[in-house]
C-alpha cells in the first residue's frame, strides 16, 4: 500500500489537553432536520433506482434550505402561524425522463419520505400544515454523470475529497452525544412529555470540570404553568447530571436555556412543534455534526456533508465511514491511546485506491508486526468501499 | 484573566507532519457565492440600519441555498437554459414593520446588493437572465432579539459558540490559497479570457511533495478551439507551478481539469458563466472556506458560518476574527512556531467576557513575560470586540 | 332612485334564440379549485377576523395559481410523480403585525382551509403529498386599506366595478349546470367509485337539439380493465340521458372524453387523484364559471372574480350576488319573461348606492305598478347590502 | 355550410341601449402585464420551435400569477421594498428533454423575454432589482400533446371551447379603448413624464350621458410637488375630454383617481414604476381585457385567455380572432347594424370544421344573395385558419 502513511507525528490526546470543546445537534435541531432530509432522500432515491434498475444511479442531494416559520407559543398554548419553510436541492438521473420504460416519481419520493420521518420524529408537528416541503431536483450534470456511469466494476470518485474518523471518543465527547440522545430518548419523553426535540448541547472542559450548556425547546402546549416550564428544566438538568456521574469523575455543571429572563414569559425557550424551526431558526444541510455526531473543533474535521451525497462513488461521503472503521479497528485491536484517519481521493480514480491514507497514532507500537496490522485493517476497508453503500440504505451508520 | 488557558499540549505543528491537506473553494464556486451573497447582505443591512437608526439591529443572513441551473456550453458557443435559483434566507428586525418611520427595504437590500456584487464577480453571468435571486426573510424571533437588544454598551453573546484561530500559515496553505488568487487575478484572465472564476484547489502535500490539484471552469465562448481548451489549461498549470516554486522547495505536481476526457468534448470543465452553478453544482453557506479562505482538516476548524452573521453579538462571527488576531499578533511578536486560538463564548453573556480562552502553542517560551504579553495581546482583542463590527463593514476581515 | 334605469331594449331570451352555448367547469377542475381556494381562504379570514376584531377587515384574496403535477396513470395504478403546485396569492391586513395584540396565523388559515376542503372534495388525493400548498399574502395598500378603514356604517365600493345576473335560466343552463352536479353527487359516486370530480360540461343547443360534450376524469386505481372504463363512459352518458329527459323535450345527444383513442390506453382520460391538475392541466382563480356555476356566452358576464374579494366592500364580489338576486325576486314575483340586472359601482361611494343600477326586461308589463314594484326590489336589495357578508360567511350564496 | 347559423334574433344594438358599461385595463396593469408576459412567452417558444424544428410544437402557457411587490411611493422620491413576483405557468413539449438534439431554452426564454419588453413597458422599472420573474413550465400531458402531434395538415381543436366577434364597436367602446391608448401613447408620456402606465378606464354611458372614470398611476419621481400631482390629474382629464369631443356628441365627464383624498398624500395614486403591481395589486391571465382590447359586459364574452395559448390548435384562442375577422368582414361589406359571431370548436375534429358557427345580425338583409355571400366570408377565414398562427407571431391581433 504505498499511498499508505502511518505517523506517531503528535502525542498528546484530546483527553489530556486542558480544555476541549464538543458539540451536538440533537433530533430536532433546523441543521439536523436538513441533514435527515437530504440523507433520506438519498436512501428513498437509491431504493428506487435499485428497485427500478438494479443499481443506484448518480444523484446528489446533499443541499437544502430551512426558512423558519412564525409560531405563537405560550404556556399551555400553540399556534403555527406560519409554516416551516424547507426546500430541497440537488441533482438525479431520471428527473423528467424515463429510466426503464418508468418515471422517476422524484416528487413523491421527496414529499413522502421526509412528511414520513419528520410525524415520527416531530410528533407535534402537524406534517400537513405545519411545514411546506419542496424541491428543485434537476437532473445531473452531463460531465459527473459521465463520471459516475463509467464505472463498472469499482466505482471511480466523483470528487478530489477528504474523509476522516477518530477514535476513541473522549468521556466529554461521549457525554455530550449521550446526554442528547438520552433527553430524546421515548423514555425520557414519557415521564417529560414537555421535552422538545430540539436540544443542542455544549460541552466545555477545562481541565477536571465539565461544562454542559443545554438549549431545550419545550413544548407549550404540554406545560400547565410557568412553574412547569421550570421544573421541567431542573429535570432535564438533573437527569443530564445523572448521566454525567456515569461517565465523568470530575466537577459537572450543566445549565438549561440560559437565555431565559424570569419573570418574562416572552423569552422562555417556548415551541408549538419542539424545534426552533418554527420561529427563531433556520437551517442548512451540514452545518452541523459530522459523521459520528458530534462538533469537534479540536478534532479533524472535514466539512463534507455526508448526508444526501450519493453512497456509491461520493468520497466526501463514503471516505468519513471508511476512516471510522478503521479507526474504531485500530483501537479495538491495537493498544493506541488515539488514532485519527485521513483519506484523500482523487477524482475519476477507483474509490478503492486513494491518493493518499494517512493513519496517525498517539501511543501504540512502532513494530513492523502493527504497521502490517493496521495495513491490512485498512486494505480491508478498501476491499469493501463498493460495498459500503449497503451501509447506508440499512442506516447503519451515523451520519450527522 | 481567569478564563485564559495557556497551553502547551501538543508539539508537532502541521509543516511537519508527514501529510497535508488543504483546500479552497474559489471566488465562482456556488458555495463561496452563498457565503458572499450572506456577507454582502449583511453588510448592506448593516449599514441601512446605521444609517436609519444609529447602530446595527439584531439579524442573521447566514443561510442560502443555490440551485444550479442547466446550460448548454461547447467550444465556441454557450447558452443558459434554466437560470441558476438562489435563495437567501434569514431574520432582520424590521421586515414588515416601520423602523423610525421608515421600511426596511429589505427586497431592495437583497436583490440589488446581489446582482450588484455579481455582476462584477462573474463578468460573465448575465444578472438580469441567468440568475433568479430570491429570499425568505423573516422578522427576528422574540427572545433572540430580545437578547439582543438588551444590549446597551457591550452586547451579549447571541449564543453559545466558539471562534477558532491559528498562525502561522504553512507552506501548502499559503500555496493553495494564492493559487487560487493568482488564477482569479485580472492580470491572469487579462492574457486568458477563457479562465471561469470557479477554480477549486485541493493540495496534499507528503512529506516533501506537494500535489495540487486544480478545477478551473473554462468560460466556452472565449475559447476558439478544443486546442485553445487544453493550451489554457497548460496555462493554468504553468502559472502554478511558477507561483509554487516561489513558496515551495520541495516537489510540486499540479493536475488541472482531472475529469476531463479527452477526445470527449462533453466531458470537458465548459461554462459560459465561468461558474459551475450554472449547471453541475448547487450551494450553500458555510460549507466551504473558513475564515481565512481555507479548509484545513488538520488544523482546528470551527462550523459556524461567519458569513452573514451579526456582526454585532453573533461570536459564530467574531470570536474567529479576534481569535486569528490574537494568533497573529502572538506569531509577529513572541518567537512561537504555531499557536491557535480557542473562543468560547456564553449565550447571554458580555462578549467581552469568553467563558474560556485557549492560547495554545508549539514552541515558545513558558516565562511568565512571555504569559503576560500574551494575556495582554488577549485583553487587547477583547477590549476591541465592541468596535470589531466597523471591520466587517469595511470588509477588512477575510471571511471565505 | 334616480340611478335606475328599467329598459325593455331587447325583446329576445336566449332560450329563443337559434343557437346556445353554456358551459360548466365542476369541482375538480383546476379553476374551480382555485376559486374555491380563494373563497374558503377569504371565510376563514373573514370569521377570524370576525372572531378577533369584531369586524371584517380588509382583504382580498382572489389569485391563485395552480401548477399541474406530474402523474402517472394506468388502468388499475397510479403514483402522483410531481405534485400539485397551488400558490395563493393576496392581501390581508395584520400579515406580518398584531392585530389586538393577536398574531394574524396567515399561514395556518391559507394551509389548514385549504387542505381540509381539498380532502373532502378530492377523496383520492393524499393532501399531505400530492399537493405542495404555498402562499403570498402580503399587507394590504395603503389607500385602498385606508378606503376600506373610513367606512363607519355603510361600507365605501373599494372599486368601481360591475355586477350582474339574469334570471330565469333556460333549459339548457339547467341541463349543464345538473349534469355535473349529478355527475358529483356522492349516489353516482357511490355506484360508480371511478368518476372522478374533474368534470367539465359543454352544452351546445341548435334549435331544438342539444349536444352536451363531458369531459370526465376517471380514477385509474378505481377501474378494473380497459372494459371498465368505457362502462363508466357509457354509465356517465346514460346517466346523463336520463337527466336530460326530465329536463329537455327535444334531441339529445352526449359525448363523454371524446379526445379518447380506443386501442391506446396513453389516450385514456385517466387519473390518480380525479382532477387534471395532476397532470395535464394548470388553473387559476377567476377563469371559470361566474357567480351563478355558469359560463353562458350569450348572456351578460362580468369578469370579476367573485371569489376571495372582500365580502364587505368588493362590489365586484357583492353586486353579483345583489344583481341575481333582483332578477329571482323580478321573475318570481312579475310576469316577465326574462331580466338582466347590472350594478355599477363608483370607489369611494357607498355601497347603497350604485352610480348605476339597470333592469333590462324581455316580457313584463311597462305599467307604473310594475315600475314601482321593480323600483322596491331594488330598494330592498340595496338596503341588504351591508349585510350581505354574512351570505358569503355561510356560503349560502353559489360563486363558481 | 351545415354548421352555419345565420340569426337575426336581437334586433337592438348596444349603442341603442339606454346603458352601456365598458372598461380597459391599460398596459401596466397587473392584469394586463400577465396576459403580455403569457403571449410573448408563446411567442417565443412559438419561434424557437420554428427555427429548431420547423414547426411550432406543442404548447400551453395560459396561466400566471404576478404578487404585488411593497413600494415607498411618496412626492418626489420612491423605492422599492419587496419586488414584484411574477410566476409564469405552463405546459411546452420540450422541457428537460431533446428535440432535434437540442436543448429548449426554457428558463432563457421565460425570463430574457420577458424583462425585454417590461423594460420597454415599464420604463420606470428597474428589471433587474424590481421584479422577480419565475416560472413552473412542465412537459405537456400525454393526452393533450398526443392530440396536437396527430395533426397533420389541418390541426385539430385542443379543446370544445368558443370563440366571439363582433362589430363594429360602438361609441363608448371606441372611447374607452382611446382614451387608454392615447395616455399611453409616447406624445402625451413627453409632456406629462408622471403618468404612469398603469391607466384602468371604465366607460359608463347613460342615455346620452357618458362617464369614465380613469385610475391612472402617477409617477412619485416625476412629480415636484403636489400641486403638481394635482395638475397632472387635471391634464389626464382635459386630454381625455378632448379626446371625448371628437368621439361623442353628447355629454362627457371624466373623474381621474376618485379614491384620493386630499390633503392626505398617503392616499394619492403614486408609483415608483408606473404600475399599481408594486404596491396595491396582484394580477393573473385573462382577467382583464378581452381580445379587442376591452370588457364589455353588454356584448358576448368568452372567459378563454386567449393570451399564452398555443397558436396552432387552441381554439379558445384562434376562433376568438377568426370571429372578429368575420364581423368586421361582414360590417365592411354588408349593411348591418351590428353583428355578432360564435365559433363552437369540438376537440379531436379538425379546427376548419367547428361544430356550429352563428352569425347573428341586427339590421341587414335577409335576402339569400347576403346569407351566400356571408357563408363566403365565413368560409374564407376559415380556410384561413390553418395559417392563422402566423398572424399571432406577428403579433397582427390584438389579444388583450
């Protein structure tokens, strides 16, 4: 593997620094929503096509807008006045044509996939007039599909792209990831019917004590009074504080809607529909968390949205899965403190042969017996990039 | 300063590391139209509140979303079929209502601000035909600008973000981001008019080689000829790599075009616009440069889009200029080899005030002289932070 | 009341005439929906207002565009590709400030209206994805709100405008009218599931026969085989027949979707959702039947659009209503054998009181009895006026 | 000519009436910018056709919505807020796919047509900040297109729909249509710069007496002062009733924008465009004038638009002309008083044999020499028609 580059370049670990700083944007968030609906939208697209065709077809769907609407939202009552606004956009073969004899029911599988997952996760909003959902989806254009139907056997990248994973995740990391996934959990629901879906989450370490600030839009319609308004943050400060004690042995403080002037009803962080979408809020496809789900500015990153882009020959998609895994790999099986992966495609190369592989470890051994281990971990990730997009259209991956 | 983090975690800066990745997305890219098009708003916004009411009021520009229209462009010929849509979207207190007796114009703002910096920045785009520019803007939501507002001499923090800095440039930053500069210098189109303003430059460098690869978009009604295709690429290729042996010791390749297949006019890199969008790429903001024009996956990156922001409250914003500041004035004045900058802010909080400041350096003395300046260098920067608007304004500050 | 004229200029009814041509656009068709559009959203306005302010404010609300979707149908299937486009377009006072402190909800009285009445008048269209429900409702104009705002009691004409109605209908006008009502009454439905709601009648009479032509959408998911659809057809036509013999002695002959080519199911006039808007046909408010369900060339028209105008002070809306009101009371009290009345407004003048009101009488005596009873008509009618809003609130009144 | 009817049922004359109401929505008026933005469209995809293919395709581009902007209209000084949005619907074969290996210009030809002759209407308007210009324009429905490629030598009818002529025009007719085209005539815009294009006329003659009534928008930058508003008015109305004195024997009174209130300039009818679309009102296709340029509710009236209709087998537009063609025909060449044509067109048959054609006279011989030498006339135009096409591309008809 010549294009493979292992380094032990730096050695200090997130962990050990003395701050670090991690974000989440939770189920609910206006740049999760678009995230969700772009990368559901590929996934309708590709069964489609697969259903249709056999194989799934060039589209890229990886950009759309989200205008907030005006909502009415006091304590005890909601009103939508005016709707969420989203607009999809991107590029698929088959717009306005015939694939196989049958048209490509690009609106259908637009309107219907995303009405369809926003009911489930935005049980109070109304999918019917709450939210307008449209699209601008043209058809690609000819020198990428060019690009992309060449392919045979291994798909060539359809861009000059970077993937990259780390691993393992720090304990703030994995508090910040956990506390927003466990206030949106059905459980936590349940007892807390007032918890809105749109929870972001900012962890700030500073040596031995961890910050978490907690934005939760609550659910007017779902509060009795003020005091309920309240006593649901103090909940939702105390569970996060529980989950906390799980994973942090240091100091925890953790503030709930900090914006919030008692005593002034007006600025509490009230929601007719549990997103912010419905007022304060707009939103874009990725801005927000990467492909583990998280906001790490002292990490990697890359700026590829994963979401939306097509599962086969997107490198800006399939290469952030593939560092993962190798990463995840490496530290299952090799004793590294941390590793991060950097894969650079080249555009119209075969997806399995990047320009370069980047491995860089912190700790762990400098023997050839693991230089060979982790060349062959990364050869296998290789050898199953063409199959990667299974992966996706099963959601197995998080993607934002 | 008791929020201040001095630190010396990590010892190997990027230069020396055994690989680099660094890219920017040119003056022409859709993503880097969206993010002008949010800043430019903002700035006009900015200055009609100024002008009308004395001080910039509460907004935020920093969505957009482009679809890309369809051309048709050959050799010699080239025609927009369907216009390129772009859509702005955001909050500005005063649409729909009077301000001091006056509307905000905010149609006018959007639409001739646009069309106007367009006009100039893609000579070859026919603003009134080629370009639909539309815009969803809505008032503010109640608490956020009420947060706002509040504000009397130093504003508060709008929320809870973080700006990121670094200095200094490495050799490959600096060679990605003036290749792009010298391609879209007027010199440069001046002796080659078929050179588009879409020019997108991904450099890796591996140990000592650096590898550029370029995607210039020709303008097809400038070119005579296939020949006259591939000697302007030779072109582009030519000036690169005298551009890089200025910067660059080491090996340097460049590869322009890298899709195109020859013997196959239609997979040639041809716009009439000199901008992809108008046929093969949608857009958005904040998905491309940071704000030092780059993106650089091995340095510290933060997520928020500066572009179109408040520049009054919005950290997302400022905190990433003051943090470059601070790196560069460490850089210029203290014998450090990198440092970067980490500004977290608090929603609600003086923006004055961060909740922690990381000054984190490689090389450098430990004295506490040298702890002092820095801590100097900060508290200048913050005591600046009031004032740092005027900046935007006069787009003194690189954003994308 | 010296503005009314009652002429006996012309001495022929159309019903003597040699030749007659009516037609009948019936729910389902894309003028239609859009004149209902229009009107519901006008009612829902108008009770919230009602509701909130104690008076109607002004509006009006009578564009409206719809974009036909993309379908594809077949004998036994069909998938709605590209949905409806309904844009609605108008002004309102409140949009976008407060009215008593209450936030007009513009958007949820445009989309909620609009999709309830779609759901039960289009059983077979999925409101939540086949149609994308989308709306500019601006704030009204200042002199025309001002206009609207100065009337105390008696409301001031926002337009100098023209209504007009005729009374009795002739055999044919019934025979049209009655046949898509027929067609669209849940009983035929009922035993014939596949008609769909998209119905469009033309009668032609020469002489003493009479052609009606049906265009009649049949609902593809509803028929069994090729053979069912050509039953209903013979099923829509026998069914009209039968109507036709109650109502017209003389000859008659029907025609149902004679565009179809037998042997060419693509030919079919098949649908997903029971209207053309799915697929082949765009509509707009206005373009179809006037204020008494009719098309009726050979009678007076108006071309206002009843429906959305302001049920208060749009004279194009209200003297429709008042004009065919006259002529029922004229025909059913007086002996004559035909009447047309038209209303005049002048802007700014009070709604009581017409510039000009004409009677024209076929038949009928000219004694000064007659003259004085038709002068208390008026008179009545005239003094009704400001009430007249509550009709259109309670729908009582025919407008499309 | 079985399908010839030749009546003398109405033996009165609209000039005899004791009422007449006639009414002209002048260039500028949102209505009547609609109906233009539809036909020149046609017009030009009728070209484009032409040149590509050799004949004109398939198309309907009937439908549009134009949304009234917010402008700040005031003595001396003007701005737009929010520009004018113009959506233009339809159906073109040719959309999103090949013809003749070429690509239909459909986004250029929508927007680059229109703002083309906005901007010569429209002088005041800026086209490329004031008005957003945006189009839905899909792929015709199998049937309907199926239907026009059948054609071929002699189209046949799209549709059962009627045409309507008639001739001569009377006195108020006449002056009605005048008196707009003489205020929009260049002479009178030199020496009165603040008229604006947007003059709506509304003619009522009583007995002897004629009222008209002029809403005429006045150019806010053009206007020095209010006195100089005021005199303009006064101008309108003093050019009108020259104008009057050279039609119409009897009285005249003319009364230019009645809803102004003085001494409010909030309430004057001032425009920065010329156009009440900036600011007061929404427009649509074929709600304005007929296709001799007028709305005459006292003369038969069809409700097709026939503006934006494809030229070849759209009858509701084709006929409309033809019918016209045939009263003036018959006015010039027979003694009559008045008459009146109807075209019935069924769909499927050729558009040279309609299904009834009425030929109603007042006055005139019935003697069998004038009844052949009407069939001659009759059957002249429509052995015209086939060619009819041209005339429309010549823009030869008045349309609207």
């Amino acid at each position: 593997m010549e294009n493979l580059v292992i380094s032990h370049g730096r050695d200090v670990v997130p962990s050990k620094l003395p701050v670090e700083i991690v974000e989440r944007k939770g189920q609910g968030h206006p740049d999760y929503l678009c995230d969700k609906a772009a990368e559901e939208m590929s996934i309708a697209i590709s069964k489609w096509y697969i259903e249709n065709t056999g194989r799934i077809l060039h589209h890229n769907l990886d950009k759309a807008v989200l205008a907030g609407g005006q909502s009415d939202a006091r304590i005890g009552y909601g009103e939508i006045l005016e709707p969420i606004y989203l607009l999809l956009v991107g590029r698929a073969v088959g717009v306005n044509s015939k694939i196989n004899g049958k048209f490509l029911p690009i609106g259908k599988l637009v309107i219907e996939t995303t009405k369809n997952w926003l009911q489930e996760d935005l049980p109070h909003l109304n999918i019917a007039h709450d939210i307008i959902v449209d699209y601008k989806v043209r058809s690609g254009s000819t020198d990428l599909v060019g690009n992309f139907e060449e392919s045979t056997e291994i798909p060539l990248a359809n861009d000059t792209s970077i993937g990259i994973g780390y691993a393992p995740l720090t304990k703030i990391e994995q508090l910040t990831y956990q506390t927003e996934r466990m206030l949106n959990d059905p459980a936590t629901k349940k007892k807390n019917p007032a918890i809105g879906e749109d929870i972001k989450v900012m962890g700030v370490r500073h040596k031995n004590k961890i910050d978490l600030t907690i934005a939760c839009a609550m659910i007017c319609t779902e509060l009795v009074d003020v005091d309920h308004y309240f006593s649901t943050k103090e909940e939702v400060q105390s569970l996060t504080l529980d989950l906390a004690a799980k994973i942090w042995d240091g100091d925890v403080t953790v503030d709930v809607n900090v914006a919030d002037v008692p005593g002034n009803d007006d600025c509490l962080y009230l929601t007719v529909t549990g997103t912010s979408a419905e007022q304060g809020d707009d939103g874009q496809v990725g801005r927000g968390n990467r492909t583990n789900g998280l906001i790490t500015p002292y990490r990697p990153m890359t700026l590829e949205a994963a979401a939306g882009k097509n599962p086969i020959s997107h490198v800006g998609k399939t290469y952030n899965i593939a560092a993962k895994k190798v990463c995840e790999e490496i530290v299952n099986e090799l004793s590294v403190e941390n590793v991060d992966c950097y894969l650079v495609s080249k555009i119209g190369k075969k997806i399995t042969e990047p320009q370069i592989i980047e491995v860089a470890l912190v700790g762990g051994s400098k023997e050839s017996k693991t230089k060979r281990r982790i060349e062959e971990i990364v050869q296998e990730q290789m050898n199953k990039m063409p199959d990667i997009w299974r992966g996706f259209l099963n959601r197995s991956y998080e993607l934002y």
